[in-house]
C-alpha cells in the first residue's frame, strides 16, 4: 500500500494537501507529449502526479513521466509552482485535495514511447498549436506558461 493510501484509511475523502509535478516533454518538432488520461474522464494531460514520500519534485516529474510513458526525462527546467483555492478537485471517487504542483519542462529524453494502459488510452507528441479539446485544465495552463516563456512565437 502507497503513502496516499495511507493516508485516505486515516483521513477518508477529507480534504489533503498534495504535492506533485508534470512535464513538458517537447520533441526536436516542438510537439509535446500528452497522454489521454483514464481519470478524469479521458481528458488529455501532461505526464506527472503525485510525490511519494522522501520524493523531490523532479523526481516525482522524472518518476510519473517514465511509469505512464516509459521515457526518461534528462535534465529538467522549471516552469512555475501552481497552488491555491484553483487547485482544488474532488475526485470521482470523493476524494478531496487542493494540489501544489510543479511543472517542469526538458527537451531530453530517451527510450520507447509507450502508452501505460493502468493509466491512459494513449499518448503522443501534439502541436501545441492543435492541442486537443478534452484537457485538464490545469495542465492547458502549464502549456500556455510553457509556450510563452521558451516559445513566444507560437
């Protein structure tokens, strides 16, 4: 059993503080990588989640990317911190938590590409410019930070 299950025997649904980390993952054709998500509801997403215990949050980003996707993330530069009353979500299960995430983007990476199918239906690099519909939210908020800090011109 994981530290968040831990944690949700002694808590139930209660609301929980969570600390986590994703990545943009940007290939030589400035395509990131997103993974279309089973939860929530098959929106498309940036690899990452939550830390485990005695976790930084790059290896938390490092760790997320390479469970979902079966890459490994070279070196990585921080995009921005996100926390507050916006983070907020109530999983389909009840679950209550508000995240404090860290995104973090890298344009080394090495390995197969593989969609890890406990996790999401698929995952490919996209254009930003045709970034699908069904997002997380919060995630499209990375890219758009992302975008205008290294890649103005998109």
């Amino acid at each position: 059993m994981g530290y968040m299950e831990e944690m949700r025997e002694l808590v139930g649904h209660r609301p929980l503080i969570l600390p986590g980390a994703v990545a943009v993952v940007v290939d030589q054709e400035r395509r990131i990588l997103l993974q279309q998500r089973l939860e929530p509801a098959r929106r498309w997403g940036l690899p990452g989640g939550l830390m485990e215990l005695g976790e930084s949050l790059e290896e938390t980003a490092r760790r997320e990317t390479f469970e979902e996707t079966g890459l490994t993330l070279g070196e990585l530069h921080l995009i921005g911190l996100s926390s507050g009353p916006q983070n907020y979500v109530k999983a389909s299960n009840g679950d209550e938590f508000y995240s404090v995430t860290a995104s973090y983007y890298t344009t080394a990476f090495s390995g197969e590409l593989k969609v890890n199918l406990d996790e999401s239906t698929d995952a490919r690099f996209i254009d930003p410019r045709e970034l699908p519909e069904r997002m997380v939210g919060s995630h499209r908020k990375v890219i758009k930070t992302f975008l205008e800090q290294i890649f103005p011109d998109y």
